[in-house]
C-alpha cells in the first residue's frame, strides 16, 4: 500500500508532521512577498500609496527599503541561499525603469482603449487588467534573472486579487489592453506582441499537458495590434495569430492564422414562436 494512504496512529501521525516541518524549503509568507511588490507599486505610482514622498530623500531611502527586502526575501528562500541575493536584488531594480516604462504603456494603452476609463488615477487605482499586468512586469523581470518562486507567487497572488492568470514566464510586449479580464489565463510559454487587446475570459493554452513538454513551446504566439474578444481559446505552441487579427467571442482556436484576418464563431440560433 502507498505509504501516503497507510493510516496512522495519533502519535505516527504527528511524527509524520514534524518530519515534513524539517525537510520542507521555507520561503516567506505570500502575504509578505505580495506586500514587497505593492510597495514598489506605491512608490513608482503614488495614486496607490496612502500617502506621499515629502522629499527626493524618501523617495531613495524608500527604493532603498525595497531593495534590502528584496534581498532579504531571497536570502530567506532556502532554494536561493546559494546565490549572492545582494547582487541579484541590485539587478533587479536597475532594470526599474524600463519596467516602469513598459507598466506606462500598459496604463496608456487601457486609457485610450476603454472608454469608460475617466482617469490615470481611476485605472491606476481601481482596474484589474492594470495591476495584474503591473505585478506579472515585476515578476517577469524576476523570472528573467532566475529567481525560483517569488515570481509565481506573485503572479498568483495577483490571480487571486483580480481573476487574471498570467504565467511569470510569458513574454509580453508593449501597450497590453486588458478589458475587465475575469478569467483571463495566460500560459507560460505565451508570446504576445505590441498593442495587443484581451478580453475577459480568454485563453492562450497548451492543446497539452504532458509533463515532458515543460521545456517545449506549449502555448500560442499573438502577434502586434491582434484583438482577442471574450471567450475565446486559443491553443498550442506552433498557433500563431496574425498581426491585425480579430478574433471574435467564444472562438476555439488551435491552427495558425494569417495577418488581417477575422475568425468569429458563427451560433445557430432558433427562435420559435408559440401561440398565446
């Protein structure tokens, strides 16, 4: 019988329990690594924070807070203690402003894409497609430097907070528009493109799940200006979206398709009359 499945008497069972406790990686609570990341947010746009920087001063020491956290949060990753975590952290926020710079594209490209956007202010503060975009830059760079963990966990912190499932690992690029995106998901090996617009509901997916294929392209390329409306699901790794392609709602999509094109799912709808 598998061990896992042998039952156990009250004092075994407790053994058992103290046993994983000792050989188990630790790595901080998720709560403290996603309060990390909405720190960086608070000081790279105050319309987040509960207040402000008074000085050019704070606003150092307080870069400087987050990045001894940082460093602090690796070196208490029992998988990351072999790694000068000092030096990853200052590589880390050297690459700041070109994460902030790809975060303000995304805020821009919600502005003029959603109409009832009001305000920097109100997307900044409120919208869900802007904070999971904002957390998943964070822990993309992460993920680029080879940080194991932290960036997953704040990826999925930011899925449980707005419904949007971005694997830390996809390549994403400029302007992504993000329109309500409850169930939007995502996968790893996802390229998007420049000026890309997702609904909510999407999927770009593996057609499979084999363990073996963790190191292949499972998930689909969306090239530059492509519009992916609500519903729809896109999968495998050699599919590949067009630049300027409309895919509309509910659309199942696994093979290639071309540039300028438009793939819709067309429903069969039967209206029967009956009499009063």
């Amino acid at each position: 019988m598998n061990e896992e499945f042998v039952p156990y008497s009250n004092e075994e069972f407790y053994l058992h329990l103290y046993d994983k406790h000792q050989r188990v990686d630790h790595v901080p609570a998720n709560e403290d690594i996603a309060a990390w990341a909405l720190k960086v947010l608070h000081l790279l746009y105050p319309q987040r924070s509960p207040g402000k920087q008074e000085s050019l001063v704070t606003i150092h020491a307080g870069f400087q807070q987050v990045k001894e956290e940082l460093r602090a949060i690796l070196q208490a990753t029992k998988v990351g203690q072999q790694r000068d975590n000092q030096l990853l952290s200052s590589q880390f926020f050297s690459k700041l402003p070109h994460i902030y710079r790809q975060m303000n594209t995304d805020l821009k490209a919600i502005i003029e894409g959603d109409p009832a956007a009001k305000s920097e202010f109100e997307v900044i503060r409120a919208y869900p497609g802007f904070l999971a975009i904002a957390i998943y830059r964070i822990a993309h760079q992460l993920h680029l430097l080879q940080v194991p963990l932290i960036p997953r966990i704040l990826t999925e912190w930011a899925h449980a907070q707005t419904g949007i499932d971005i694997h830390p690992g996809a390549t994403i690029g400029e302007y992504l528009y993000i329109d309500h995106g409850t169930g939007l998901v995502i996968g790893e090996t996802t390229i998007i493109g420049n000026h890309v617009k997702l609904y909510q509901g999407v999927t770009l997916g593996a057609m499979s799940v084999e363990k073996y294929m963790a190191n292949i392209k499972r998930h689909p390329t969306i090239e530059d200006h492509a519009i992916i409306y609500s519903g729809a699901t896109i999968l495998g790794g050699e599919t590949v979206v067009g630049s300027h392609c409309t895919i509309g709602g509910n659309v199942w999509l696994t093979k290639s398709v071309p540039p300028h094109s438009t793939v819709y799912h067309q429903s069969i709808i039967k209206v029967v009359e009956t009499n009063p």
